[in-house]
C-alpha cells in the first residue's frame, strides 16, 4: 500500500469517527461505511479504526469475524447474494444457482477469475413471499427465474 | 423485479389495527397533553404482548423501564427481524414508517428515553436513506428534537444502527452488544436490559410491530385494543405468510384464527403441513389445522411457512438445521456443538445410516438444548427437529434407503 493511499484512507475514516462519534458504540457504522466503500475491511483500515476509538485492534478484527455482511479478506467487484432459506429453496434457488454457476464458470462461494463477481448464499433475505431472491451488491431482486438472474449479472457492470 | 420501492403514499392495506388510517405525528400531538401514567394504563389495558415471538407483556417492559433511575435511558426498535419465513417488519417500515417512529417517540416520552435506537438488520440496507430522509422530514416538523411540539423538556431523537447479517442479534442483549461495538453474543440475564442495557443505563427493547400497535393504542385506547383477539393474546397480528399458496404476503388477522382459515384466506391447496413460528418455531401437521394461533395455543411471532404434498419434509428440516449451524454465534456449548449433531443426525437420516436408539438420544439432546442454552437461539433450535420428526415419521422413516425422494 502506497503512503499516499494510506494516508487517504486514513482520512476517510476520521471523518467517519467524525460522523459517528469517537465512542466504541460508533464501531458498528464505522466498519459498514469502510466495507461498503472498500468491499473489505483491511488490516491496515482496522488498525487505523482501532487507534481512532482507542481500542485493541484485535477487538476491530473479532466484530469483523462475527459478522457475515464484514469481511478483511478482499471480495469481487460486485457481491452476489442468493437467499438459501426453505421459503426461496422451495420456489427454486437451487435451479437458479445452477445457472448462475454455469454463466460464470464457478462454484457458489467463490470469486470470478477477472474479479469481477463473488457468489454467495445468504440465510432469510426477508423476501420470503416473493422468492426466490437475491442480492447484488445493496440492491434485491425478486421473484427470479434462471433466466432471469443470469440477465440481471449481464447488466452489472 | 424490483420490488421494494419507499412509498409511503401508495397505501393498498387494509386491517383492523395496525393497517387502519393513521396520520403521521397526530399520536405525538395527543401523548403531550397525556401523563406518563395515563399512557402506561391504556397499555395496561390493551393487554399487548411483545411481538417479536416472546411475548414479554409490553406494560410491564415500559413500566420497569420508566421506573428505573438513571439520568439517560434508551428506547430501541428491534428491526433485525432474521427468523426465516418473517418480513412484516420489512412492510412496516417500508409502507408505515410513522406508525414505528412515532411509537418510538411515544416510548421517549413514557419511559424518560432522551434517544431511540432502529437496529436495522444489514439485508434492508436499501431502507436506510428512505428511512434516514424521514427521519429528517419529522425533524423539519419537529416531532423529534429538543421540545418537540412546543412541550418544554420533552427531547427525544432518533438515530439508525445498520446490523451485519447475524441472525443472534434479534436478540435483545446479543442486539445491545452489537450496538456497543462488540461481537453480538448474547448476555447472561439478570441484569436485564430494563435497568442494565445500552451502555450500563436502562433500555427498553421493543419489536417493530409492537411500537406499531402502541401508537394505535395511543390513538384509541388500550379497551379498543383488547376487543380484538382471544382473552390472552389481544389485539391482531401481522402475519408473513410463504410458501406453497396462492396469495403469500403480510396479513393483518385477529388472533385465536385457526390454521385452517388462514389457509383458506391465503388459497393454499394440498397442504401437508404448515410451520409456525419461522425455523425456531413448529411444525403443524394436517390433524391439528383446527388449532388457534394465539398465546393458548400456538404463540408465534407472525411466520407461517406452508408446505404442500409434494414437499419433502426432511428436507425441510435439514434446511433449518444447516440455518441454526451458521447461525450459532458459538459462545455456549449446547447450542454450538448441539445444533452440528442434529443437523448430521438429519443426514444420517438423509443417507439411510441411523439406529433409531441415536435419533432418540439426539431428541434428547434436543431437549436438553432447550433448558441448557444461553439464549432463545439454542433453546429454540431443537423446536422443529422434534416437531418434524415427531409429526412426520412416517414419511420420513418409511423412505427408501439413500435415496432422496420428492424435492
């Protein structure tokens, strides 16, 4: 990492420690704006947040290994998310996996080659009534076909 | 396909409680001629129960809360809504929002709550600006701030705390954890969260759908309330309906309803059996669809998953135990290595490769979940292993060796 980049990223998360308080209460938002923005939440970024709340960085990295929405290893470009609960699994998430998988060439949890996509199963999207769902990035899509899911990843940039 | 758009003003529901006409900030406008003890008696009478599946009654929540001392107390609004089949929560602050903040501010007022907390779950992140604007707009109109409405000392904001995917967290005291920067796994209670939560000062937890119901009760009056319902379990309940029907989505019925009606209401054909109360809850099978769903008989926190003939229900079953395994958060032993050995108990199953000496042992081990665990997670767990295989053994013991028939 670049002393340049670091020093870049060490600003954007004070002003985060600005926005949401210097308190340890604030760790939670704090970490979301760093994944949402990085897509991950590196070790230099923990330490960075660790001396702002005056906390052991250890204690960044044990909420991030709690969480499933935060992760320190880097994931593709664009998170997809395919709800696995019994709601979704019976109107048909394993058939539109299948596709998904096909389509990109990898099995369900792993990272496309040019980085572009990282597959996943999530537990209850919430959608229950209108599955089978997934997420790509922030936003869900609903009532899925195989067809229809392998069109939505055509438009993701 | 996209289907969830913020838009208030398009309003289709209709219910007798919780989705009948509200304005937004009318029940603030009322609470600040009220005292904090005529608020604290309509509750009373309303006989309300927590909504998020417990059913803690709501009056003595908020009357602990108000009687604890402290100079700084919270309210928060449980929206980590995880249980697998639930999402009236999803509605509510998508389509009501001013029914869950105003039941909020309602709750700063009676408790002595200067802040109010959304535990939003991190998969309705889409919500958080629309939520974050309105927010903003009750600001504008001050229904939230310093002397809201002109009424001196009355101070009450409202800030949002996005959760990460972690299913313990609906929890109240793995939720509190969480929000004070910490992994969320659960507290030992006592102390409870009514006088040692957020940050050590008394806090008072309530479900989405319960502030919900308060600010109505506030509007017409805790007898109104009651009216609806059976004898225990008052007032109606939001149901999130999926699975094998016609018409699944967020239904607004008295309880006491049978399982059959609220079959019948959804247009469900065929059905073999329906599971209440989410992954944690149980499974129904055909004989009892006369049961009520109500506190007497089958208390639920609104799910109902229905599945028809021709689901398989070991699957079904295996579906909620890999659920519990992930979502352990692993702090005590019973639920930590409990909910693996069900789970390979139901592929042993699965593969043909058991003694029904061993499922009998895991069914106790089940049981002994239920007492050992540290929190509802790990005492619920076992819920619906016992229940499927208790309602469902013939299909599920009369299938052919290692082979998986049906879905």
């Amino acid at each position: 990492m670049l002393i340049v980049e670091k020093n870049a990223l060490s600003e954007e998360i004070e002003s985060y420690v600005n926005k949401y308080g210097n308190d340890r209460s604030a760790l939670l938002m704090i970490l979301h704006e760093i994944q949402k923005k990085h897509r991950h939440i590196s070790e230099f970024a923990q330490q960075e947040v660790a001396r702002l709340l005056n906390i052991h960085p250890v204690e960044v990295y044990s909420v991030i290994s709690f969480f499933a929405f935060l992760n320190d290893n880097p994931k593709g470009r664009n998170l997809v998310r395919v709800c696995q609960t019994i709601s979704c699994d019976m109107k048909g998430k394993k058939q539109v996996v299948e596709a998904i998988e096909r389509e990109l060439g990898i099995k369900i949890g792993n990272t496309t080659k040019d980085n572009k996509f990282t597959v996943e199963y999530a537990n209850c999207l919430g959608l229950c009534d209108m599955g089978p769902a997934m997420a790509i990035n922030d936003r869900v899509y609903t009532n899925l076909t195989p067809e229809k899911a392998v069109e939505l990843l055509a438009k993701v940039k | 396909m996209e289907s969830i758009i913020f838009n208030p003003k398009e309003k289709k529901r209709t219910g007798p409680v919780i989705f009948s006409e509200y304005k937004r900030g009318d029940a603030i406008r009322k609470i600040i001629t009220m005292s904090r003890e005529d608020i604290l008696f309509e509750l009373k009478d309303s006989k309300l129960k927590g909504r998020g599946g417990a059913g803690f009654p709501t009056s003595t929540k908020w009357m602990l809360t108000a009687a604890a001392k402290s100079d700084h107390k919270f309210i928060v609004c449980n929206a980590d809504e995880g249980e697998p089949g639930t999402f009236k929560d999803r509605v509510l602050l998508s389509e009501y929002p001013e029914l869950v903040f105003d039941g909020m501010v309602i709750g700063g007022y009676t408790i002595g709550a200067q802040q109010g907390i959304l535990y939003l779950r991190g998969e309705y992140e889409y919500l958080l600006k629309p939520l974050e604007d309105y927010l903003e707009d009750m600001r504008k109109d001050n229904l939230l701030g310093n002397n809201i409405l002109g009424k001196e000392g009355f101070n009450f904001d409202i800030s949002i705390v996005l959760g990460s995917g972690a299913y313990v967290c609906g929890e109240e005291t793995a939720l509190i954890e969480s929000l004070e920067g910490h992994r969320g796994e659960p507290r030992n209670r006592p102390p409870y969260p009514i006088n040692t939560g957020y940050l050590g000062r008394p806090t008072c937890v309530n479900n989405v759908e319960t502030l919900s119901a308060i600010t109505h009760i506030v509007m017409k009056g805790g007898s109104w309330f009651s009216k609806f319902g059976t004898d225990k379990s008052s007032g109606s309940k939001l149901f999130s309906v999926s699975g094998d029907c016609a018409k699944p989505g967020v239904y607004e019925l008295p309880w006491g309803i049978k399982v059959s009606e609220l079959l019948k209401i959804v247009e469900a054909k065929n059905t073999k059996a329906v599971q209440i109360g989410g992954a944690s809850g149980y499974c129904i099978p055909k004989s009892q669809f006369e049961r009520a769903i109500a506190y007497e008989d089958i208390p639920t926190g609104g799910s109902v998953m229905i599945f028809d003939e021709s689901r398989d229900m070991l699957h079904v079953l295996k579906n909620f135990m890999e659920f519990f395994v992930d979502e352990s958060c692993g702090q005590c032993t019973p639920c930590r290595i409990g909910n693996h050995k069900l789970l390979e108990g139901v592929e042993m199953i699965e593969r043909g490769e058991y003694t029904f000496s061993y499922i009998n042992k895991l069914k106790d081990l089940g049981r002994t979940m239920q007492v050992t665990s540290k929190c509802g997670l790990g005492q619920s767990s076992p819920n619906p292993f016992i229940s499927i295989l208790e309602n469902f053994k013939d299909e599920i013991f009369n299938r052919s060796n290692g082979g998986r028939n049906g879905r």
